[in-house]
C-alpha cells in the first residue's frame, strides 16, 4: 500500500538496499534529461575526432581559428586518434543539461564554423582526412580508396557537430521511444534535409553551402 500513497519515498527506500554507494552518487535525471545527455555524449563522440584532426589541420597550415590551438599532427600527417585530454573532455559539450555539471573543457577544440570554414578552404581531404584516427592498414589506401574508407567518419564527425549546435539552440528535443531507440528529434527542415547536407560537405569536391543554409535557417548563421 506504501507504493501506492508515495510512490516515490518507496522507490527511495527501494534504492538505499539495492544500489551501490557509487551509483548512489549519481544525479537523478527525468527521461527526457536522460535521453538528451546521452545524445549529447554519443554526439560529442562523433564529432571529437574530426574536431581534433581539423585543430591539428589549422595548427599545421597556421590557417586562423578561434578554437585552434596550434597544435600539429606527427611527423607523417597522422594523428593517432585524439590525445588523452581530448577523450577526457568528451561529453563536456553536455554543460547545460538539467542534471549534469560537466566543465566547459573542450572551448580549444573547433566548433562547426570553424570545421566548415576548414573544407571551404579547401583542407578536407588535404589536411583533416590525414589527421583523422584510422587503423594502420588504412593508412596504405590513396586517392579514391583513403577517401571513400574515412568518409563516414567524416560525416558522423559533421553530422556531431550538428546535433551539439541544435541541443545548443535547444530546437532539438529528446524523442524517448519504448518500441525502438530513444534519440534526438530535429526541426523539420533538418530531418529532410541534414543528410543531403552532409553528403555534400564530405563529398570529393565538397559543398558547404547548403549545410550553411540549413544553419542560417536554424536561427544562428555560422560567424
């Protein structure tokens, strides 16, 4: 009868006997906040490694950037995949969801103007894709071949950086699905048009323009 008069005291004292003193320790979040958080991590994931290959791109082009910090690739162009602070940070993009305190640490990495801004001057496939983290074998691939192996992570990279900038303006909403995988519901004009977006920004001769107009629809232009 407790669990129907309060409900949640008795969930209280439900977690006190079952969880651990670590679990215990975590923020409660709503579902909504949950699902958004999450959406906020996976797509700080995504983005992170083309943030740093395009950090490491303006480094070593000394192409201006506000989120530069100068730092270069290796000797041979190839980063390795992001650099311990970088994997700690990830997530911090989160700052402003209800229920997380996530530190602003990843302010040195380039935001979606400055990536945008990188492939208009034409470091795309120059510059970035060589710094972007990929398996030794990969590294043997020219040409056609290298392009079309890091494309997709290129686009997940993009399409990241997308979702943090729309959570950022708060016109993408948590869509929390029982039947299927809960994820982040977009403007109408991105859901239809993202993809094609992306696809042109990552493509051999890339295209940023209508990724920009999507954005300067969004209610903040790229600067």
């Amino acid at each position: 009868m407790s669990l129907l008069h309060d409900p949640h005291g008795a969930l209280a004292d439900l977690e006190s006997y079952t969880l651990s003193a670590a679990a215990e320790g975590l923020s409660r979040l709503e579902w909504p906040e949950l699902v958004m958080a999450r959406s906020v991590v996976d797509a700080s994931g995504w983005a992170d490694p083309l943030s740093t290959a395009v950090r490491r791109a303006l480094g070593a082009t000394a192409l201006p950037s506000g989120g530069a910090d100068g730092t270069s690739g290796s000797a041979d162009g190839t980063s390795g995949g992001p650099d311990r602070s970088d994997r700690e940070a990830n997530g911090s993009r989160a700052r402003g969801i209800p229920g997380l305190d996530v530190e602003d640490s990843r302010s040195d990495l380039p935001g979606l103007d400055d990536v945008l801004d990188a492939i208009d001057a034409g470091l795309l496939w120059m510059e970035v894709a060589d710094r972007m983290p990929k398996p030794a074998r990969a590294s043997r691939l020219t040409g056609r071949s290298a392009r079309n192996f890091i494309r997709p992570v290129l686009w997940d990279g993009l399409a990241g950086l997308v979702y943090l900038r729309l959570v950022e303006e708060k016109t993408a909403h948590p869509d929390i699905s029982w039947s299927g995988k809960a994820g982040l519901v977009l403007p109408e004009e991105w859901e239809t048009g993202m993809d094609s977006a992306i696809d042109a920004a990552v493509a051999d001769a890339p295209d940023t323009e209508p990724l920009r107009r999507l954005l300067a629809g969004s209610g903040r232009a790229p600067e």
